[in-house]
C-alpha cells in the first residue's frame, strides 16, 4: 500500500507560518492498492488538494470515501473535492449507520444553499452511499474492518489489509480509563474491556495512524472532548506490537516547533518502554510505502479483486427511536442525565427498582439496560445475572451496560462472568452517554452467542467423564497430534479440546495457549452440534461469529474444526485449527482434518481401555 496525508490537523484548519512543516489542514489520507483501488480516509480540507491530484490523472476517477464521522472538519471538504463534480466519475461513500437520518441526508446538510451555492444531489459524479456498523467490507483488493471509537458522535475507525499488509485509520478517540489516558496503562494494564477492545483492533499493524491530539498534561481540561494523549498511544501501541506510529489529528494550537518536541518526548517514552516502535507525526504530502508479507497460506486464499462492499442485512437495521431503554440508577443526578440524553435519540426510559421487578422489565425486551453498581448503589452484577437467567424473554442479547466510579480487575472478571456488555465510568456528560448507547445497541446486532446444548447433552457429559480423561490435562500424545495438524494444514495453532459442562478443556496443543475457557465463548462447542467439519473462512466476514472473544481477543480470522466422537457416537470434543488470515479449506485438507481426527478418537479410547 502507499498512504499518502493530505490533511493532518484536527478540530479546524489552521493555516499559516507555524504550520508549515505538519500543514494546517483537517483530516484526509489517501490509500493505493496494489490492484489500483484509491481509497479515502475522511474528507476534511485537505481533500481539496487532493482533488486536484486526482483530477489531473486518469479518468474517469474511481474511489473510495470513509468517513470516520461526520463532525465540520472530517466532512468540510466534500464540496471542494473535485472529483465528485465531473460525469462519469464513480465514489462509494461509506460512514457510520446512525440511530436515525441517512448518511445522504447528513452529508446534503452543508451543501444546502444557504450554506453552498452547488447542493449535493446536483453532483455530476454516480454516487452510491453506504452505512457501517463494526463490519468487514470488501474494496476491491483490501479487507477493511470498522470499529467503533470512543467520541461525542457516533465514529468508527478503519483497518487495511491487503497484499499481507496492514494500516489502521483511527481518529476520533477519547481512551475510555482515565488513568490510561493519563499515561499509566502500561503500569495499571487496560482495565477498561474497551481499551482492551481497542488494543485488539490495532494489534499487529504496519502503521497507525491515530489521534495524538493532546498530551497528558492537558488533558484534564478536555476531558470528554473525544480525543487521545500521546501518552495513552505510545503505550497501547507498544502494548499492540504496532511497527509504525503516526501522530495525527494536530491540534490546531500546536505549532511546528511544539510538535517537534512531543514527538521526541513520545520517541523517549517508547525508547523507555524498551519497544522498537517507529514514531513520527504525519505531515501534509508525505508518503508511505507499506510492503506485503503474503505468505504461502495467503497465496491459497487468492486475491479478491472487485468485490462489492458487504451490504448491511434488513435485519441489522438500527434501533428506531420509542425502543425502551431500563434503567437501575439510584442517583438521580446521574439518572436524569442519563434519561435526558437518551430521550434526545427518542428512547424512553424505564425505571427498575428491586430484583423482584425483574420480570416485569423481562417482558418489556428493553434494547438496552443500564444498571447503576458499587457502594451506595446496589449490586449491578446481581441484576444482571438475574436479567441474564431468565431465558424464556431471550435476553441474551441485550446490552447491559454498568454505572461506576471506576474499573477494577476484580470487578471486570466478576461482569464478564455475569454477562455485563460494558462499562460506564463517572464523569460522563449527556454526548457520550448518546454516542455510546447507539454503539451498544447497534454492535449488538452483530454479537455471537454461546452454542445450544446437544440434545444429548446428558449422555454425553456421561459418556466423557466416563472416558476419566480430563483430570490429566494436557498430554504429549495430543500435542503430537496437534502439531502434525498445524504442519500439514499450515496453520499457526491446532488443538485437541474436549468440551465439558460449562468449559473447553484442552488436551494437546502445538503452541502456548489457555487449557481452560469458559464453554460460552467456544467456538468448538459449536462444532460438536454437527457432524461435519466445521468452518469458519473469515470471522469479519461472519455475523454469526465475528465479535466471538476467541477472534477479537487473539486476533484469529479463520476456524475449523471437527468432532471427535466415542465408540458410541457421542461428540465430546474436536480437533480444531486457528490462523490469522481469512481461508478456506480444499477437499484435501478436508480430508486430512478428519483423518487426524480419526487418530485423536483412537487416543482418546485407548485412555479408556
């Protein structure tokens, strides 16, 4: 890929003799393929430029536009960009899905002629308009992943593979642990599951660029503006194994010279931190160069040129404004700005009281439930647990999100065992309270589930305790296995798991790994319901389960998996196969899985006899 910034500044452009070097425009980076798809990261001033740069080359002029939000300056372009004036010309224009509103609509808002004398339906250039939640779209030959950031609008960030290369475009962002984004996350870890989240989707990357809009010294006086410290970012960077960094979103009070200075300071933190992370803060018409490392595994996926973007299913669509919302929030200054904010996004909100009211919300099927927690208040978790146990209202969708003073890992441990979705940590004003309700009930379109018990869950619970193999933990002889598996289907990580009552325990692996998870989370719980190979090519790609832990939180992309059966028939576990990078399996390696699945159950029945 080659990227190149057009546009570097935030907030608004600031043009002028202290902003020489950096430039003083707003937000626009362009993105080159190797298959020669030109893809567009916001539209602030900057696109004006880059417009013209377009214009003067090959026509008609084809691209692609995401916008991460659509506040002034990440927008305040698109009636200067040139090329969306001439016939023939082709852009998809993609943004986040709102609560209410088309993307067309919002964007037709500064064009109207009070504001431009051109409006946005007169454009000569085809336009065709798309609207993401955290999803996985297809642009010609790059994978791009959305995800949304924490601001006071509802923004995604965007993540680029293609060619074994990766970019992350990530700007808005506030981190959601005060303490992190005052630069302490490296010594307290990232509490907040959401700066975990975060991390996650930046793993790994060849180049970041990220919001660095302010340092750890100012950001007291703009807390809940929506924006990172240099701090939080070096450190999550490190901590993400990130290979390039750069600064981005300059605030328009920061002069050449004093950025000069913070990145020497995040240059010196990264150097303290003993990681070898590259930093620089992006300039106005600098380029990058970002070299593939396609790999044998890759080549067997194949490119995947011309693709259209993944529409958004009917049935993802957003909440619509009269959806209850339930609230637990015994302290009424917090209650009524919650309750004002969300009546703002037409949600009406619903009082609990004690556990024993509990049904009656049940039967309301909130969208989304907000639950005050921690001394004084009541205990959230308990609600929540008892929310989650009523099965027969089908509530293990609903976000339920805890009010509190502060994260703490014992407490983060304890809500995910209950089913909490996530956190709301005081202070907080009514913007943030809005932006992040939409996030949590429109991700929960696209969250997984835990697998259905088999029908023959009892006898087959029986079947494998009676087998007496789970004690032993992991043993030499399914490692063995599992590293054959790996070799021969050329993956990272291959495993022999046995699935319990409410875990995965795992017998033989070829790598490092837990030998414990929860059942809830495991993907091979699924398997063992069918007879077949289980297979999972792209979990972007897959609503079932795409924001499954096991895919977010080490970053796998591709599953497969086969049951392994006793001599009865019972399925008591699989041996499953993990990798990094989207792919599908050919009848041989079909072939190959089940044969070695065959050896696996012959292991485990010798344990018997």
């Amino acid at each position: 890929m080659r990227i190149c910034f057009w546009g570097t500044r935030g907030s608004l452009p600031k043009p002028g003799p202290t902003t020489l070097r950096y430039g003083g425009n707003t937000s626009c980076v362009e993105v080159r393929t190797p298959g020669g798809a030109c893809i567009v990261f916001d539209c602030g001033t900057g696109a004006q430029a880059l417009g013209q740069e377009l214009m003067a080359g090959p026509k008609p002029v084809r691209g692609h536009l995401f916008i991460g939000h659509t506040h002034w300056d990440h927008i305040q372009g698109l009636p200067f960009f040139s090329p969306l004036f001439v016939p023939g010309n082709e852009w998809d224009i993609y943004a986040p899905k709102g609560m209410e509103g088309e993307l067309q609509q919002t964007l037709a808002g500064q064009m109207q002629y009070t504001y431009f004398p051109v409006p946005l339906d007169s454009l000569g250039a085809t336009l065709r308009y798309h609207e993401l939640l955290e999803q996985t779209v297809a642009v010609e030959d790059a994978l791009i992943t959305s995800r949304y950031l924490n601001h006071p609008a509802l923004t995604l960030g965007y993540r680029v593979e293609v060619g074994g290369a990766t970019f992350a475009y990530v700007t808005d962002h506030e981190p959601h642990g005060r303490t992190q984004a005052c630069g302490r996350g490296q010594a307290e870890g990232w509490h907040h599951p959401e700066d975990s989240r975060h991390l996650e989707f930046i793993r790994g990357v060849d180049l970041l660029v990220h919001d660095a809009q302010y340092t750890a010294a100012e950001y007291p006086s703009k807390i809940g503006w929506g924006h990172s410290t240099v701090e939080y970012l070096v450190d999550i960077a490190c901590d993400a194994g990130v290979k390039r960094l750069g600064l981005f979103h300059h605030d328009p009070m920061r002069t050449d010279e004093q950025l000069d200075r913070v990145v020497e300071m995040a240059q010196e933190r990264a150097a303290r931190l003993g990681s070898p992370l590259e930093i620089f803060a992006a300039a106005e018409r600098e380029s990058i160069e970002l070299a593939g490392r396609a790999s044998r595994r890759m080549r067997a996926v194949g490119a995947r040129p011309n693709l259209t973007p993944v529409p958004l299913p009917a049935e993802l669509s957003p909440p619509t404004r009269g959806q209850r919302v339930a609230l637990a929030i015994r302290h009424e200054p917090t209650a009524r700005l919650v309750r004002e904010a969300l009546a703002e996004d037409g949600l009406v909100a619903t009082e609990i009281g004690k556990l024993s009211e509990l049904p009656l919300l049940a039967e309301e099927h909130p969208a989304l439930v907000i639950i005050e927690h921690g001394p004084g208040a009541q205990d959230g978790m308990e609600y929540c647990r008892e929310l989650r146990a009523m099965t027969q209202y089908d509530l293990h969708d609903v976000p339920i999100v805890l009010v509190v003073d502060a994260t703490h890992p014992e407490d983060l441990a304890r809500g995910y065992l209950t089913g909490v979705t996530d956190w709301l940590v005081r202070p907080f004003n009514p913007a943030h309270v809005r932006t992040k309700a939409r996030a949590w009930m429109l991700r929960s379109r696209l969250r997984w589930s835990p697998a259905d018990l088999p029908a023959n869950e009892i006898d087959r619970i029986a079947a494998l305790e009676e087998l007496d193999v789970l004690r032993a933990g992991r043993e030499e002889r399914f490692d063995r296995i599992a590293r054959i598996a790996a070799r021969v289907l050329d993956v990272p990580v291959s495993a022999v798991n046995l699935i319990n009552r409410d875990q995965q325990v795992c017998k033989g692996m070829n790598c490092e790994g837990p030998d414990i998870l929860p059942r809830a989370i495991s993907l091979c719980a699924h398997t063992i319901l069918g007879r077949d190979v289980m297979v999972i090519p792209d979990s972007r790609e897959d609503e079932r389960f795409g924001d499954n832990l096991l895919f977010t939180k080490y970053h796998y992309r591709f599953y497969a998996g086969v049951p392994l059966r006793t001599s009865q028939g019972h399925a008591v576990g699989t041996l499953c196969l993990f990798d990094s990078r989207p792919r599908h399996l050919q009848p041989e390696d079909h072939q190959a899985l089940e044969d070695l699945a065959v050896i696996a159950q012959r292991e485990l029945q010798e344990i018997r006899d």
